[in-house]
C-alpha cells in the first residue's frame, strides 16, 4: 500500500505500521459485521430541529449611526485591516 501510494517507509517502522494497518483493518471488518437493517441513518447523536423564522425587516442604522460604531471609517466605507499581502514580483 505505501508503495501505491508512492510513500517512503524506513523498514525497521514496516512492521509497525503492517500490525497497525491490520488492526484498523480488523476493526472495519467488525464494523461491516454489524446489522443495520432498519436502522435509519443519522446526522447527528442529538434531535435538533432549526428554526427557520421568518425574516421580517426592521429598523436599520443611519450612516451616520453606522459609522459611530465603526472602528474606522475611510469615505463613505467603513475601513477594515488587509488581509491578502500583495505579492513582490
């Protein structure tokens, strides 16, 4: 398999990792042996439902509101730091 998958293994870690393989290997096996018929699958362990409201619009801030409670503003634009650095060619 290491092989196919083009990755170098010293051979003192093969075995290891031979017994390791042929454990989870073990361990799927025992999974598939499991009978699931009728068994509904899950997302979650949990029942949980969304609530989905409906969206209603409300009162929105003015600009200027707007802009009293941003940390910056440049124009008409509230100012936020960069986060892609330009490349140097």
């Amino acid at each position: 398999m290491a092989k196919l998958a083009r990755l170098e293994i010293a051979p003192a870690k093969l075995e290891q990792y031979r017994g390791e393989l042929a454990n989870v290997l073990g361990h799927v096996a025992k999974l598939k042996a499991i009978n699931v018929d009728g068994i509904e699958p899950l997302t979650s362990p949990v029942d949980s439902t969304n609530r989905l409201a409906a969206d209603q619009p409300g009162a929105t801030l003015s600009l200027e509101e707007l802009f009293m409670n941003a940390p910056a503003v440049e124009g008409r634009f509230i100012a936020v730091p960069k986060v892609l650095a330009e490349e140097n060619s």
